[in-house]
C-alpha cells in the first residue's frame, strides 16, 4: 500500500521494499572463519540490527509470513532467541529502541484496537474530494505515493498507529504506553529521558507523512509526560528554494556529551533562503527536566546542519549554503556563546581534493560518540582525494593554532587503502580496507606508527574471478572548453591493444551540477577499486567483447550568477564528444558502434544525448524523466520553476524535442517507481511521442518495480533487454 511516501506490506506492516538478510555469522577478530548463530528461524528475513549499548547484543526483526518478530543475538555464545511475537509494527521504520542498562527495549507493536483496512474498491465515496488555497505559495516537488481520499487517510492511520511496551532479554513483554500515530523514539545519553515523536490531524495531499503535523514530546523512562518540545503545524508551504526550512524548532536532538540536553535550531530568515540576513540560524540548547528557558549556542553563517560535541568548552558546528556548494566548520565554546566562533574550514564542499577530513570520534561515559580531544590536539580522518589518486590520511590538528601535522597517509601502489574508523588513536591503531581491482576488499588494523605493521582481520574472497583478466585504467583528458574530466576505461581480457581492432562501446554517466571548472575536473575515482559487478552496471559486457567507459565524468557547470542548466545541452554533448574523442584516439573503438547508457538522472541525460547529437548509434535509458514541465517546481538542481525559466525546461525535455531524437532507444522503467519526478508515466508519454514519430524504440515496463529493481526476475529481464539491444543496434552494425 502506498501512502503518505510510504511503501508498506499491510499483511506483515513492514515497509514493502525492506532489504532483508538471511543469516548471520560471528567471526573473532583475526579468526579465518566464521562462527554460524544457533537458535535462528527457519527461512529467515532479518532486518534492523541494532547493536546493545555494552555492544554484547545484537537486537534485530524477522519478517515471517504474517508479521514482524524481535529477536537478540548473544554474540560471544553466538545463540539468537526470540524476544516477541509477530506483532511489531515496522511500517515507519525500525520498531524498537534499546534502553541504556542493556537490559529491555522499548518496542512499537500493533495495537489491540487496531481497525481492519478499507479495501478501496469495495468503499462508497462519501462525497468529493476537494483542496483549496486561498493564496498562499505552495511550490512542491512532484511527490509520489501521496494520499488521495479519505480511504488513504484511514489506511494511513491504522498502519502508523502503534502501542509502546518494553520487552526484557527473557521476553516478557509490558505496556508502556498507549496508542497513537509513533514516528520515532530516541532516548537521552543518560537514559533517563525518551523523545518521542507522533504524527497528528490534519493529513495532507499534497506532502509526504514527515510534513504532517508533528508532536515533539520528552517522558521519562516511566512514561511520564516531561515536556512539550514542539508542536510542528501541517507544512504544505515553505518558501521557495532548496536552502528554506520550515519556521520553529528543527533538527531536534540530544547533546551527546551531556546527560540530557536538547540541541535544535531555528531559522533567523523566518526560514526564507532569499532574505538578506547576517546568519541564517539560531541554536539552542535545552537541560533536563526543561523547566527552564533554552539557551542561546551560537548563530550559524550558513544553514545548521549539525554540531560535533567534545566538551564544556569545545564543539565543532557545521553549517552549509547549497547555492554556492559552500560548507563551514567552526569551534565554538558551548560554555561562553559570547566567544566568537574559530573558522576550521570555509570551503567549496565539492572541492575534494582540499577536504581536510572529519575529527575522531570515541565513545565518553553514556556511550554516544564525540570528537576526541588530546592534549590540546584533535585528529583529522581524510579520504585522500589528490592529483596523485586516492590517498587517505590521518592528520593531527593543533586546537589553539589550527596547524596539521601529517601522521600517516597511504602509500600510492596498486592497491587502494581507505580508513574506516580509528579505534586506539592514542596509540596508532586504526581499522582500513585494502583492494585492488582484482583483489576482493579486506580489513586490517594497521599502526601507522610502524610503517608496514598491519593486521588482516578478514579474509573474503573473490567471487567474480572471471572478470580477474580485464584491464582497467583511469584516463583523463579534456572538454574542448577546458574543463578536465575523467572516466574508467574497461578492455576485454582477450584484447590486443596492437592488433588495430576497433571494439564497440558501452558509456555510462550520470551528470552532476558544479559551480566552479576546478572542483569539476577533479578525479573521484580509481583503477585499484575492486571491479565489483551489479545489477545496474555496463561491466558485464566486458566479457563479451565491448569496451566499456564507466562513470564517466559529466560535469554541468554554472559558474557565478550562471545556472549549470543555462547551458545544460552544449555542456552535455561536449562531455560526451570529449570522452569519445579521448578513447577513439587511443586506438581502440569504432566511434560509429557506441552506445550510451544512465539510470535516472542519467537516464535522462542518455534520451538528450540521442536528442541533441549524432554521436551514439544506440542509447539505454532507465527509469528517467523526459518532461520537465511534469515537474514545474524544480527537478534536480533546478530551483526555479517552470514560469520562470520556460525555455530552460523546454530546451532539457526530451519529449519537447522528440521530433528530433536519433539512433535506437531503448526505455525502461518500474510500473511502481516512486521516486519524486520519475513517475513512470514519463516513460509512457515519451514511448507514444518517438512511436508516433516513426523512431526506433523499445518500452519495457517491470511489474512491481520501484526505482531500482529488486527482483530477481526483474533484475535477469534487465539485463536479457540491455544484452539484445546492444546486439541488435551496436555489435551487430555495420
């Protein structure tokens, strides 16, 4: 059932496109193999894995044909046991919370009143459905599984709503609290306090549940009522553009280095990003029991987007602009807000290979993670992203000064190593992950005060050694504009790269919005990334002959007032002249037999490509949008809406332009896709526009697909499609 941009079983009341795992093993650190659980279900479906506070159990769900059970795992007896019956109510996400002893959990199970669902098709209307504005500015992006009628209201409630009880590790199982539409449960660091969130009258139309009207209420740990944090009304209308919120408290949060106490902001441009202001939030603070007035903690420069608490006298707050793809970072003292913040970063977030990293972390005394601090010294994880390839780091930053010292960075060979976490700082340990194109990826624990001292901890296999002979490389080269730009380039095993044979080839790309030519042109990518196949992914084809460009870089850029879609189509077919013309120079393709591929956005990249050039003798284009005025509100990172910028949506849309499409299109789409924008009618409409046009295309519609396509069936249909049409169209052409 799909309501309020929910996606929900109703015979189980778990979300219907819940990924489930059938198994689980314990392996001990250093250990060759893995130890199999005792006492699991026959058939499992787990899902929801939840470590316990001491990190001793694991709770997690099982999905049986009728509901949803709890279960924990023991992890040093390796023994699982069913905590409760199939009663528990998944529908808005994970149904249960551990409590801070380790020694119950709160749970969401299916009230004993609950309502049987009205099945539309036998349910008499009571009268017309009806919606008003009365002048108000409602722009909204085109939302799918909304509710429709009073019907889907009453479906929506009986599935949300959900009675609390506490489960202890023996099952016993008792009532906590009474009925009502629960969205999320989240202790405080102390445990002492729950916040709990319920979904309110009136529903809405036109947004998804989490725009609904929404209680924020703080209890203690007897179900008391504490507090009334917020009551946030129905919000159908927020000013327009990405960067305005909601008015009133938001991002509402415990302080995780403190027992009980609230951190939220609120918005100082009446949540309107087009208002000139000096800063654009206000955080608080808020202790327990909140008989007290919040206080002020500092006012953001950009829009609030989170805080890293160390201690009494430093945090590290984060804010970001998307407009200008700027992110800030700063100290700040939670003590004095009368000391003005210390800038750590004011950077282009997009500009990877100036990251300096994210601060450890390690767990204080109530469990929850905060930045570790050392002597006056904080240290600094990087992924590495350089001229010289993906290198991370470790670096140590002077809290008074802000100077780094480079403690360890990986070596540059013909592996990639990337940092996990780092669990012994103090000491130089740290946990990494070691691949190569070849080689399955690995964990260690390395020291990075010694060299080459490393540890394996796993030992995974390769399962994908037919693809062991492939070559693969990053190459770079240039747009006739400037711009560099990067792609991974895949020959077949058995190729001779002297023989002069010109191979067909399959390009895959997904475009993305940049505001500067440098953050464009960096490489994000590696020839030591382990090749590992999917469903959606073109490598499969190696093996049978094509050349294979992945990932390749399609930057669209706007620089200063300039938006990246003023000049979306140029900027398109120049990427992909450019790629071609860098591997056509090589030597190794017939320029005339290559086909391009993307999925959603690059879906709709792929049907502008066949639009605009004569490039690509065939395209495959997977569950994409054609029609831009279907999404007049914005669509991607387009802002401005279809009245404002017409010619823009117009001249992006493949179904306008479709008189104009060349080559062999091959569209296919989910009957069930719920992405916002994609519906799967664009699919439909743009088929029937290029049929009536006399175009050679080809609709596959999956039953019961959204976005992305789970089953098996769905999955093998994929790829049978995409291996015909690049037969039919590209292989085999002259």
């Amino acid at each position: 059932m799909r309501l309020a941009g929910l996606r929900i079983n109703p015979k189980t009341n778990i979300g219907s496109r819940t990924t489930y795992y059938t198994g689980i093993s314990v392996m001990k650190v250093g250990q060759k193999e893995s130890k199999e659980i005792s006492g699991l279900p026959n058939s499992p479906q787990l899902s929801n894995f939840s470590w316990s506070p001491d990190e001793s159990y694991m709770a997690f769900t099982n999905t049986t044909t009728n509901g949803v059970e709890l279960w924990v795992l023991n992890v040093k007896e390796a023994s699982a046991k069913k905590l409760t019956e199939d009663n528990l109510n998944a529908n808005m996400g994970r149904p249960f919370t551990w409590f801070r002893d380790n020694s119950k959990l709160l749970i969401k199970q299916l009230p004993k009143d609950r309502q049987p669902l009205i099945d539309k098709a036998d349910a008499i209307p009571t009268g017309p459905r009806v919606s008003i504005n009365e002048g108000q500015e409602a722009q909204n992006r085109t939302y799918q599984d909304l509710l429709t009628d009073k019907v889907d209201e009453a479906n929506f409630e009986q599935l949300v709503r959900a009675q609390i009880a506490t489960v202890n590790l023996e099952g016993n199982v008792t009532p906590w609290m009474d009925a009502k539409m629960y969205r999320s449960m989240s202790f405080s660091p102390d445990g002492e306090y729950i916040m709990i969130t319920t979904i309110d009258r009136p529903f809405s139309y036109l947004v998804p549940y989490y725009r609904f009207p929404t209680t924020y209420a703080i209890y203690n740990k007897d179900a008391k009522l504490v507090k009334t944090i917020e009551e946030v009304p129905l919000t159908e209308n927020i000013p327009k553009g990405f960067m305005s919120v909601r008015k009133g408290k938001r991002s509402i949060g415990w302080r995780s280095d403190k027992p009980a106490t609230l951190v939220y902001a609120e918005a100082l441009d009446e949540g309107d990003a087009e208002k000139e202001v000096d800063r654009r939030d206000q955080v608080y603070t808020w202790k327990a029991p909140f008989d007290g007035e919040p206080k002020e903690l500092v006012k953001t420069f950009n829009r609030y987007s989170g805080v890293m608490w160390a201690n009494d006298e430093l945090a590290l707050v984060y804010d970001y602009w998307w407009n200008t793809r700027n992110v800030k970072a700063y100290f700040i003292n939670p003590s004095d807000p009368t000391q003005e913040p210390v800038m750590v970063q004011d950077r282009n977030y997009q500009d990877r290979y100036n990251d300096p990293g994210s601060p450890v972390s390690e767990k204080n005394e109530y469990g929850r993670s905060v930045m570790m601090v050392d002597k006056g010294y904080i240290y600094l994880l990087g992924d590495g992203y350089s001229k010289d390839g993906i290198l991370p780091f470790v670096d140590k930053m002077n809290i008074q000064t802000l100077k780094t010292e480079r403690l360890w960075r990986a070596e540059k060979n013909n592996k990639l190593e990337s940092v996990s976490f780092a669990f012994d700082i103090r000491k130089g340990k740290i946990l990494t992950r070691i691949e190569s194109k070849n080689e399955y990826p690995n964990y260690y624990i390395r020291d990075i005060r010694k060299k080459d001292k490393k540890e394996a901890i796993t030992f995974f296999k390769n399962p994908f050694e037919s693809l062991n002979g492939v070559h693969k490389e990053v190459i770079t080269y240039k747009r006739e504009d400037g711009v560099d730009l990067s792609a991974t380039l895949y020959l077949p095993a058995n190729y001779d790269k002297e023989s002069g044979e010109k191979l067909p080839m399959i390009m895959w790309a997904y475009p993305y919005e940049f505001k500067d030519k440098a953050s464009a042109g960096q490489v994000t990518s590696s020839p030591n990334e382990f090749t590992y196949p999917w469903y959606g992914s073109p490598i499969f084809w190696v093996n049978k002959g094509y050349a294979i460009l992945d990932d390749a870089a399609f930057p669209i850029i706007g620089e200063g007032d300039e938006e990246p879609n003023d000049t979306f189509i140029p900027q398109l077919v120049a990427n992909a002249k450019a790629a071609i013309d860098a591997v056509d120079e090589m030597g190794y393709i017939d320029r005339k037999r290559v086909a391009v591929g993307g999925h959603s956005y690059g879906a709709f990249m792929t049907a502008n490509l066949l639009t605009h050039s004569d490039l690509f003798a065939a395209g495959i284009a997977r569950s994409g949008a054609y029609n831009r005025t279907l999404t007049p509100f914005g669509f991607q990172s387009e802002e401005r809406n279809y009245w404002e910028a017409p010619n823009v949506y117009n001249t992006m849309s493949p179904f306008q332009n479709a008189n104009e499409m060349k080559g062999n299109l091959l569209l296919i789409h989910g009957e069930d896709d719920n992405n916002s924008g994609t519906y799967p009618m664009q699919s439909e409409r743009y088929f029937n526009a290029l049929k009536g046009l006399g175009a050679n295309v080809r609709l596959v519609m999956l039953p019961k697909e959204a976005h992305g396509y789970r089953a098996r069936e769905s999955v093998l249909h994929v790829l049978w499609e995409q291996d015909q049409w690049l037969e039919k169209y590209l292989k085999k052409t002259e």
